[in-house]
C-alpha cells in the first residue's frame, strides 16, 4: 500500500517546460510547404506544433523535443536545434506539485 501514491502519481509532474522567447523551429522554405502533399508534419508530430492556415504555422512553446520532425519532413524543409539553455521542456524535476502530493498537504 506505501507505493499507491506513486501509482496514481501523474507522469506530468515531473515535467516543466519553460518557452524559450523566440522559435527553436524554422521552416526553411514556406513555399515549399505549399507544393507539399499531404504535409505530413501536420500529424506526425506527437505534439501538435505544426498546423495548416493558409500557410504552415509553428507552434513552437508546445514542442517536447522529441527530434523527429526534421527527418520526418519529406523535403528536409524544417530547422530544428534544442531551445537555448534554460528553456524548453525539462524531465525528472520535483515539481512543487509533487512536493505537495507526497507531503499530503
Ligand atoms: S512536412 Fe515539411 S515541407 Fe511539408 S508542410 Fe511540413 S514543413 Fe512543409
Ligand atoms: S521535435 Fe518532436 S515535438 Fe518538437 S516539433 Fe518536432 S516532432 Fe514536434
């Protein structure tokens, strides 16, 4: 019984992310997209950063750098480093909100 709170612990919790003020993403080409078929950047990503509106918009602060996109795109058309130092999105922390759930407060 002392590992249920582990069980119903939210994997979230030790997560932060933390935007950087400016795009670690960049798309090389825009005109390229336009030619693209099926855009598959639009539904590969696990997180939903890329959308189509009249354009490809990038929606930086929710990527989980998981590093897929600039091989997954077919045209090697997306520039993609890690967020400056400090920013992004930051596993393993003891979030404040664990804190509280293992100190039952
Ligand atoms: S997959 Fe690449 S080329 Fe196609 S829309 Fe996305 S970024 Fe543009
Ligand atoms: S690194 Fe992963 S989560 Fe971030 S934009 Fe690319 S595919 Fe999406």
């Amino acid at each position: 019984m002392s590992n249920f709170k582990h069980v119903i612990e939210s994997p979230l919790d030790y997560v932060i992310i933390q935007p950087a003020p400016e795009s670690h993403i960049l798309i090389i080409n825009e005109e390229l997209c336009e030619q693209c078929e099926n855009k598959p950047c639009t539904y590969y990503c696990p997180s939903r950063v890329y959308s189509w509106d009249e354009g490809i918009k990038v929606n930086y602060v929710r990527c989980i750098e998981c590093g897929a996109c600039p091989y997954a795109c077919p045209q090697q058309n997306i520039a993609w480093q890690y967020p400056s130092k400090g920013y992004g999105i930051q596993y393993g922390i003891l979030t404040e909100r664990k804190l509280t759930v293992e100190s039952g407060k």
